[in-house]
C-alpha cells in the first residue's frame, strides 16, 4: 500500500509542484505525492515545468490546484515548503505529522534558481520522506 504525502505551499506554482513530481519520481514505489497551495495561482510556473519536463518528471496530471481539493485524501504526511519567513504557510486540518522544511520560492528569478531550488528539495527533503514513508 503507498503512503500519501501533501506537499503544502502558498500558490502552488513552483516549490510543491517540484517537490510532487521529484517524490513521484523518485519515491514512487512506495509513496504517493500530491501538492497543493493555500492562495493555489491556478497555474504551474513555466520555468518550474519547463525544468521538470527537460529532467523527465514531469506528468500531464500536474496543476495548481486549492487546498480544499485535497482535504477528504487521509494523508500519511504533510509538508510544507513555503518560506516561513516570506509567506504564511498553511495548517492541514486533519491531525496528520506535518513537517515544515523551507525553500526559497525561485519564482521571478534566473532559470538557475530553479535548478538550485529542485536541487536541494531532491537533497533535503526526499531523504525525510523516505525515512519516513519507506520503511
């Protein structure tokens, strides 16, 4: 039986959807990823997709999406990626572990930044997930 992780962020364009199709990638035989975001933008950051499709991550099904579409899913994990500094990041409201691992939003940036940022999500935060999620 996969696992369920929500990759939680404030517009869901860039960070979670990164993260979503890094963890499915990556983790997918033993972890399901979705991600959503509180204020969702409706749209996918076409640096993020362009970066995701170049790599091979990228599935047609990705897409900004609000949270309340996720909320009935019993979800084994919830992560949220937004800046705690910049941005409010949102409470998942089903008493799941929820833990918060930061990462500076690329969005209006040099197309490196993006690299960087799918980068270190691969580096930070996928270990944490399949400790968690995998054994």
């Amino acid at each position: 039986m996969k696992k369920n992780v929500l990759i939680l962020c404030t517009g869901n364009s860039c960070r979670s959807i990164m993260a979503e199709a890094l963890v499915n990638a990556k983790l997918g035989e033993c972890v399901l990823a979705q991600s959503s975001g509180v204020k969702a933008s409706g749209k996918v950051n076409p640096y993020a997709q362009a970066l995701l499709e170049s790599k091979g991550y990228w599935r047609e099904e990705y897409h900004s999406k609000v949270i309340e579409t996720v909320l009935d899913t019993p979800f084994d994990l919830v992560v949220t990626v937004c800046d705690h500094a910049h941005e409010t990041c949102p409470m998942f409201p089903k008493a799941v572990k929820t833990i918060h691992m930061g990462f500076e939003d690329p969005s209006g940036k040099a197309v490196e930044e993006y690299e960087k940022t799918l980068e270190l999500i691969e580096k930070e935060l996928l270990p944490v997930i399949k400790e968690e999620l995998c054994q």
